[in-house]
C-alpha cells in the first residue's frame, strides 16, 4: 500500500523526531531482513501466548464486560502492526482488521502472510494512508512502549483520533513498572533479623512519559517508554485531551518469573513469566479510551 502524505502538522523531514522515525525504521528493516522468520517481533513465542485480545477488547480483562456488544461487522486497526501476528488474531473478533507499521519489510511480511487485510507504511508518526473515520476501534501492543518520543507518539495518537468512527474506541498497551523510575538492582537481603534492605538505581536508560529522546539510538527495549505509579494521575489527563472516558488496566507480568536472585517459578513463555528474569517491566498496562473528543 501506499505511504502517508504528510500532514501539515508532521514535523519536516530534518526535524529530530523525523530523525528518530528514521532510526527506528533502519532498526526495524534490517531485522526484519535478517531474520525475517524468527525474528520478526522480539520474544515471538512468549508474545504468542500473552492473552492480548482479552486485556484489549474487555474492560479491564474481564471477559464479562466487552468494549462492544456485538464486534460482527466491525474494522479494527493495528498500530504498528508488524508482520501482522496481532491483525491474524484479532480478525476471530471483527470484520475488518487492517494495519499500518513503519518498516516497508514488515507491510510486506504482513500482506504475503495476511491475505484480506489491508496495510500502510507509515512515516513513524502517523496511521499512514489510512481512510479516515472508517475504524470502529484501534489498538496497539509491544509497539508504542518502544517509542521514547513523547511528540512522536502523540502525533500518532491524533492521527488514530483521524481514521476512527466518531464513537470509536482504542486500547493501548505500555511498559509499566511498580517501583518506575527506580530500577532494583540487588535482591532483597535480609541484613538483620525482621529487617531487609534492597538497592535501587533511577533509570538513566529508558524515558518517563513527556520526555522526548529524539537522540536515543536504539530502540525495540534499548530506550522505551515506562510508566510509573506516579505518572497515572498525569496520563488519565493527557489521554483525557482525546477521549471523555479513559481507564487503566494491568496485567502482571512478574508473577513466577524470578528475578532479583529470585528462583523462577513458570517457564520462560508462560504469559505471566516476562521474558527475562531481571526484565524491569512488572505489567503490561493498558489504557483505554472512548468518547472521542477530536
């Protein structure tokens, strides 16, 4: 398919969040070139196995409360779609589901592995070529967390706010840490009897969420976006800009997973044993938004 036009909004193309669309896009092509079958999105199988349609269509995981009624007959978009794993499954709920992704390798992984669907480049900051007010609800996992730019993920949620229905609805998945911005770096240690100590470091590596890295060089885990405790407050009202009805939900993925000198209880691709034992993300965390204002 073909690529956005620019909005007059976009940034110009020397502009640093164009720079750091770019980077990205280099990161993602040549991975996705080098190892197109395996690689494709990191920690594949773990992803496989994550339940994301149910923390993305029922309000706060709880399969008693869909986002709709009835999703027959509805299109869905995915956000930075990949080779599509997340368009494949979410298309057992709607219609319609299509997708839009900043690698050109990616769209075309996507459309051989896809038929049916429809898919955009895009230029990292936009829903691509997208129709607008054509989609009943957008979404995103593993996706938005790895951009480190505040400017660029809200160029792209008004581009979202563009191509859905004015009553459609999204669900957006992040990186949320309980102890954010402070990373623990020691297990806990008993130092004396009834008293435990542990050492913490302040994140140097990642972003908090109005930070704008434009100069990070790395991306897919090198430099993502946390959210901590303490930035609820301040997301419920910037999401609140787009949406008269915002709502967090969260899925812990610490449980079982050991880490911090801890022994790991479930296997490496159980959906609550994140990746990596000493993975500072605690739980997925979902925001949720309808009513659109824009």
């Amino acid at each position: 398919m073909s690529s956005a036009a620019r909005r007059d909004d976009a940034p110009g193309p020397d502009s640093a969040v164009s720079r750091y669309a770019e980077m990205q896009r280099a990161y993602y092509e040549h991975a996705a070139r080098n190892n197109p079958e395996s690689w494709v999105v990191g920690h594949y199988d773990y992803h496989e196995r994550v339940p994301y349609e149910t923390n993305l269509l029922f309000l706060h995981g709880d399969v008693r409360r869909p986002i709709f009624q009835d999703f027959r007959g509805r299109a869905a978009f995915d956000i930075a779609c990949g080779e599509g794993r997340m368009v494949r499954r979410m298309r057992n709920f709607f219609q319609k589901v299509d997708g839009a992704d900043i690698s050109q390798v990616m769209i075309d992984l996507a459309e051989d592995r896809t038929p049916g669907s429809d898919f955009w480049v895009t230029d990292g900051i936009s829903a691509g070529a997208a129709p607008s007010g054509f989609y009943d609800f957008a979404f995103c996992t593993i996706s938005l967390q790895h951009i480190c730019v505040f400017e660029t993920r809200d160029l792209i949620l008004k581009d979202i706010c563009r191509i859905l229905k004015p009553d459609g609805k999204i669900t957006l998945q992040y990186g949320f840490s309980r102890n954010y911005p402070a990373l623990p770096i020691t297990p806990v240690q008993e130092v004396s009897p009834g008293v435990a100590t542990q050492i913490f470091k302040i994140d140097q590596q990642h972003a908090r969420w109005f930070d704008n890295k434009t100069d990070a060089q790395a991306t897919n885990g090198g430099c993502d976006v946390v959210v901590g405790p303490g930035d609820l407050e301040a997301l419920a009202g910037y999401f609140g800009q787009y949406f008269e009805t915002v709502d967090f939900w969260f899925h812990d993925v610490s449980i079982g997973r050991g880490g911090l000198g801890q022994p790991r209880i479930l296997p490496p691709v159980h959906p609550n044993s994140h990746m990596t034992d000493d993975c500072h993300v605690t739980h997925l965390m979902f925001i949720h938004g309808t009513g659109k204002k824009i």
